[in-house]
C-alpha cells in the first residue's frame, strides 16, 4: 500500500518542526542560562578541557539546523546534521554513564528534569525521527527523478 504523497509530506513537516522546537528550545534554554551551561559542561569528564568552544557550538550548531529544517530546499542537509548531533549527544550520554563516576548534565529546560534512562529514549526516538523524515526526502526525490526520467523516455 503506498502512502499519500500530502500524507508523507504532513509526517515530514512534523518531524522537521518537532525538531525545530527541540533545538531552537535547547539552544535558547542554554544561552538564557549560558553560565550554568558553561559549569556544568566544565565538570564533564570528556569536555571540560573544551568548555569554552563547546559551549557557544553546540547552541550555534543547534540554532543553525534548525534553520536549515525550515528551508524544505536545504531539509535533507538538516534532518542529516539532526541525525548527527542527536547521535553525537546520545554517545556522549553512554560513554558518560558508563565509564564515569560523575555524570553531570548540561540539558537546558524540561530536559534536565528528564532520568538517564527517559533522555536516551528521548534521544534514541528522535534519532528514529531524523531517520524516518531522510527516508520520506530521499523517496520525495527518487519520485521526481523516476518522474523526470519517464516524461523524458515518452518524449524521445
């Protein structure tokens, strides 16, 4: 059964904005509380010696794809870099959990409020989310290019 194409486009627009809200609301949670942010990332295990950089990168980073999401010509770029980022924090979650005797967290808002357990299934979901709205673009794409490529065979 193939899905309807408006029916493909609504889940990819959903994706695409719940991730907008997660990482325009984790960079501006960061910012607003850009001391804390900085604190707690300087006891990090594996960041502190790169506090100052990573503190201004990762909201910048999240801001820019969020951006890029809100640009259906630039989405795949985005949903691609969502994907990463969102990895990224998840690895550095278990490294932490597993190979660290203080685990400090450096989520802004609600996500701090969230156990280790809840933020890896909250990480791990929207992983599947960046996933799922690459695999909708890239069947977006291979329709108009197989579309394309017939309206050009009928023509010769």
């Amino acid at each position: 059964m193939k899905v309807n194409v408006s029916i493909k486009n609504n889940i990819l627009d959903c994706i695409c904005l719940l991730y907008i809200l997660l990482f325009v609301y984790a960079a501006v949670s960061k910012l607003l509380d850009f001391q804390n942010f900085q604190a707690q990332l300087g006891q990090s295990p594996l960041l502190s010696a790169f506090t100052g950089i990573v503190s201004w990168v990762v909201p910048i980073a999240e801001l820019f794809i969020a951006l890029l999401l809100i640009f259906p010509k630039y989405r795949l770029a985005g949903l691609f870099s969502a994907f990463s980022l969102m990895v990224l924090f998840t690895t550095y979650i278990i490294i932490i959990l597993n190979f660290s005797s203080f685990i400090p967290c450096s989520c802004g808002g609600i996500l701090e409020k969230l156990g280790w357990t809840e933020h890896l299934i909250f990480n791990i979901g929207f992983i599947l989310l960046a996933v799922i709205g690459t695999l909708l673009l890239s069947t977006f794409k291979n329709d108009k290019t197989s579309h394309n490529q017939n309206n050009i065979v009928s023509v010769q």
